[in-house]
C-alpha cells in the first residue's frame, strides 16, 4: 500500500513537471520575425483619437487572477456579455506582435489585478447615433474604463484587448486613451442572396467587426436569385424561392444573429430589395411579379431594352393590389424578427423593359401615364406603411437619381429617409446631401468588395482577346479590384461644406456575393473592411493633416496577425519579408 502511494506520488509529481514543462513551452515563441523597435510602439487598429503612452514605456504582467470588473449596478446582458467575452480572450490569447515591442517588464511594478469599467448609462439601446466614446486609463496600480454607455465600454474593452500581449501576458502601464468615432455610421454590407452564408460564418463576421469598431451588419436578404429569409405569414417565399431546404435563415437563426449582433456591439439592418430585384418571389408569388423567369438580354436587342442589369428577370408589379397584401406581411414579419430602427427598402435598378411586358403598365403608358408615376405608387403605398411602424426607411440612391426611373423628393420625406449612394462617387454624394437627404457611403469606385473578380456570365467575349494581353476590365463592370489603400485614402466627405457633411452618416464596403460564398468571405472582406473601419473611426491623415497610410500600412499588418491569432482568415497585404525589413518596401518617390 505504501509502495503504491509512493508510486502514485512519484507520478503526480511527473505529471506537474510534465504540465509544468508544457505550461513553459506554450509561452515560448522563437522569433524569426524582425528585430524589437527602439522605440516601442503600440499597434492599434483602428488607431484611437487621443492616445498617450510616455517614457519610459513601462509594462507589467497581467495577474493570473486578473478580473474584469464593474462599478455599475446594471442587468445589461450584452455588457456581461462582452465581460465573459474579452476576459477569456485577454487571459487565453497570448499574441505575438510580428516586430516585438522592445520593452521589458519594470520589476518594481506588481502584476495588474483588475480593469474596472464604468458605465454612465447602462440601459442606453444599441441604435443609430448612440454615444460610443469611452476613455482608457491603465496605471501601475489600476486601470480604469469609463463610458456613456454599454456600446463605448465594449470599443474600451476592444483597445483593452490590444493592448495586452505574449506569454505570460504582459500590459503597457502608464497609457491614457480619449477616444470616440468620427462617424456614428461604420459598417459592412453582405449580400446572402447572390450565395448563401451559414450563420455560423455571419456569426464570425460579427466577431470581427467587433474588433474593428465597426458598428452595423447590413444584411442584403433578398435578391432576383434566392430568397432565403424564413417569413411566419409568407412561408411560400422562402420555401419556394431559398435554394436548398438547409439555405435559410429561420427566425430562430436571425434572433441568434441578432443577439450575439448585441453582444458584439453591432446592429443588423435588414435589407429586402423592391421593387425591382426580386425574382425568387415569383416563385412563390408569380401573380404579382412582372418579367419573371425570361432571358435578362434578349438576342439582338440593346442595353436599353434590357429585361434585368444581371441574369435573373422580376420586378414587382406596383399596379396589382395582390402585390401590397404580400408586401405588408413581409415588412410586418422582417419588422417583427428585427428590432433594428432602420429598415432597407432597395429601390435600384427598376428596369423599364421589365415592367413594360405587364398588360396593366402597357394599359397604364398608352394611357400617358409614366415609370415615374409608377415607381411612385409603389414608394406611396410602402413607405408609409414602414415608418407607421417606427421604422427609418433607406433607399438606394436609384430612387432619387436615376436617369430613367426615380421620384420627386416630394414623395421622399427627408425626416424619414436615408439614401446610400453607390455610383459616381463624390458627385452622388454630393447631389444627395445639397438635397437635404441624410446618406450612407458605399461607392463602388471605392467601397466595392467583389470588383475586379471579373464577370459570371459564361459567355463574355471580354476575356477573349488574344493581341497584347490587354483585356481591359476582365469584364468586371466595376474593375479595377479595391485595395486596401484605395479604401483607407477615400475622404467620404470630400468637397463638401461642413453642413452638408454633417449629413453624411458614415459608410459601409459591400460585398456582393455574385463569386463569394463562405468559403472566400474571410479573405474577400479583411482586413480592407479594417481600413475602411479606421477611416471612419478615426481618420485617415496624423496631427498635421497628411495622409498617413505609410505609418498605417505597418499597424495592418500586426492587425491583420492579430486577428488570423484569432480565428478571421483575413488575406495579407504584403511579404513577411517586408516586416523584417521595415522601410524596404516604400516607394522611391511617395505621392
């Protein structure tokens, strides 16, 4: 029996040395990087407004028992949330910036215990406009969080995050940061039509808009191809119009989404594109759809006659009293599934061939009738409809200023309406703003994730050329492909007044889906989605008003580390070589 116990001591103790051993090993980390920098500098994405961190740069251990912990007496699930989250993330992440910080652990510091976190306003909603700014104070004794609300505690908790690192974990002292968002408005467009997104890949997409302070998911539901959305009084639209059984989104996948959405600090606005656009409802619906299920361009005709922009041919026929029955319950479902204040309407891209092979609208033209007047009707006996249910409706930019087919701004209340521009960047912009109209930014000169991947239609002669090799846009309408820099370097308010940019709400990268599905969706979207993330956030130029994607270009790419350490498959913007050799790969001559 003693021998036994001896033995069984013997190799408890093995297996603590074992542990021991191991515990030791999972902190090492050979370096085959680049050497430390002689003067630290705290990588930070996106960059704060204000932030200090002074000589002699002291850092300290992050205690094995540290703690996150409130002075707030609050219920808010979503802070207790985002508590559990970032405690297990700064304790267990154990990052390893690609150029090490060069600083050792001042030996006279004790190891930080706690963050402390401070909410003014704990029961503040997560809605369009809500005060994000906190401030960040991390002191040999104590470090310290205050915010308005919930939502800026969450940005604190996030540079919180960033500023800790290696193994065991260290934590810079002595910094103090000041920090609030340029625009209220920063977010991503994904468009679940064109291909289908597992909610477990939007679930992760939420994640790491977290990260990156971006603040809204704009989900594009719907489209001509698919209808995935699973709706309690129109159950025929998806059953019919998704394209598997297992593509769909229930009610209980967009409350998962929603909710976790609040437990990251990010809105889900839902976006069901009409009139045009919609196809798949003619599957569930063919009464009510104009066009459907006819060649989008046919032989021999021109653009102009044109059935659809892109294969798959259905408008909504705004002449069919069915149409508005249908309609009504959808945006009675879609407003019942998400709480969200702002609710996308489309209006893009109303194609007149399309609508003309309707009996009722030929009736209605021969009759001198017009489009217009159609369109009209539509807006008229929809968006009242909406805003009676406490909604802010956002149009395309289509519905104002389209060549062919738009309203008057008379028909467009600007107290209830938001615009998103994607075409003609500056200009649109411009013209919707001296309009009166608030906007969202989304050009496709500069915010567009798919470009430059060329087209879908199999078979495009653009490909086809044979000479030199040029082959021009590679049939991409919207060619070339949008870098990370050209993102970061576009001012969303350029040649603005400053009362008409202070209509412009912020911006949104939209990927449409088109060549994506979840198996590019990390790559495709970050981290340019991060350079337009810091642009909104805090700007794009330093103090002195230049534009600083130099010094930015090194921040992205220990960011983009980061968050591949964290599980976001986001591509990377230069060799490994060049983070070995910092300056080698500038320019000659920097414009």
């Amino acid at each position: 029996m003693n021998m036994n116990m001896k033995m069984m001591q013997g190799e408890s103790t093995m297996f603590l040395r074992l542990f021991l051993l191991l515990l030791l090993l999972s902190c090492i980390r050979f370096n085959d990087y680049a050497e430390a920098s002689t003067t630290p500098i705290i990588n930070l994405w996106p960059k704060p407004r204000n932030l200090t961190w002074s000589p002699p740069y002291q850092t300290t251990l992050l205690s094995s028992s540290f703690t996150i912990i409130t002075t707030t007496i609050h219920r808010n699930k979503h802070l207790s949330a985002a508590i559990s989250h970032y405690h297990t993330l700064i304790k267990s992440e154990h990052h390893h910036p690609l150029v090490p910080l060069g600083v050792k652990i001042s030996k006279d510091l004790p190891p930080l215990q706690n963050l402390s976190i401070e909410v003014a306003d704990p029961h503040a909603g997560l809605v369009h406009g809500v005060n994000e700014s906190y401030t960040l104070s991390i002191l040999p004794s104590h470090a310290t969080l205050t915010a308005e609300t919930v939502w800026g505690a969450m940005r604190g908790l996030e540079t919180f995050s960033q500023l800790v690192w290696d193994c065991p974990t260290k934590i810079a002292v002595g910094v103090e940061v000041w920090d609030f968002p340029l625009f209220v408005h920063r977010g991503l467009l994904v468009d679940t039509a064109r291909n289908y997104y597992p909610v477990k890949d939007l679930l992760r997409t939420v994640e790491a808009m977290s990260m990156n302070k971006l603040n809204v998911l704009h989900l594009h539901l719907t489209d001509a191809e698919s209808f995935p959305l699973v709706l309690p009084s129109e159950p025929a639209l998806a059953e019919k119009g998704a394209y598997a059984p297992h593509m769909v989104y229930t009610p209980e996948d967009v409350k998962t989404l929603v909710e976790f959405g609040l437990d990251h600090g990010v809105r889900v606005i839902p976006e069901i594109d009409t009139p045009g656009h919609t196809a798949s409802w003619a599957l569930g619906h063919p009464e009510i759809v104009t066009c459907a299920n006819m060649f989008w361009w046919p032989a021999g005709s021109d653009w102009s006659e044109r059935l659809a922009s892109q294969p798959g041919t259905g408008h909504l026929n705004p002449l069919n009293p069915k149409t508005y029955q249908v309609l009504k319950n959808v945006i009675q479902d879609i407003t019942t599934l998400f709480p969200e204040p702002f609710f996308h309407s489309g209006a893009d891209e109303i194609v007149p061939g399309c609508w003309k092979t309707d009996s009722t609208i030929q009736k209605h033209l021969s009759n001198g009738g017009t489009l217009n007047q159609v369109l009209e009707k539509y807006i008229n006996n929809t968006l009242p409809y909406i805003v009676s249910l406490n909604r802010t409706v956002i149009y395309w930019e289509d519905v104002l200023l389209d060549d062919t087919v738009h309203v008057a701004s008379t028909i467009l209340p600007k107290e209830h309406v938001i615009l998103q521009t994607w075409l003609n960047g500056h200009d649109h912009t411009k013209k919707i703003v001296s309009a009166g109209y608030r906007t969202i930014v989304s050009s496709a000169e500069f915010y567009y994730l798919d470009c430059g991947h060329g087209t879908y239609v199999g078979n495009n002669s653009a490909y086809d050329k044979q000479e030199d090799g040029n082959t021009g846009n590679g049939g991409s309408w919207c060619a070339p492909f949008k870098t990370w820099q050209t993102i970061y370097n576009y001012d969303i308010t350029y040649g603005l007044s400053e009362e008409e940019a202070k209509l412009v709400l912020g911006g949104e990268v939209a990927l449409w889906s088109e060549q994506a599905d979840a198996s590019v969706l990390d790559g495709r979207v970050w981290p340019r989605a991060s350079a337009m993330a810091e642009s909104l956030w805090s700007g794009n130029r330093d103090e002195k008003g230049v534009k600083r994607y130099a010094e930015a270009t090194d921040r992205l790419n220990e960011w983009r580390s980061r968050m591949v350490s964290r599980g976001i498959g986001a591509e990377p913007i230069q060799p490994l070589w060049c983070v070995k050799n910092p300056g080698m790969c500038n320019t000659q001559h920097p414009v």
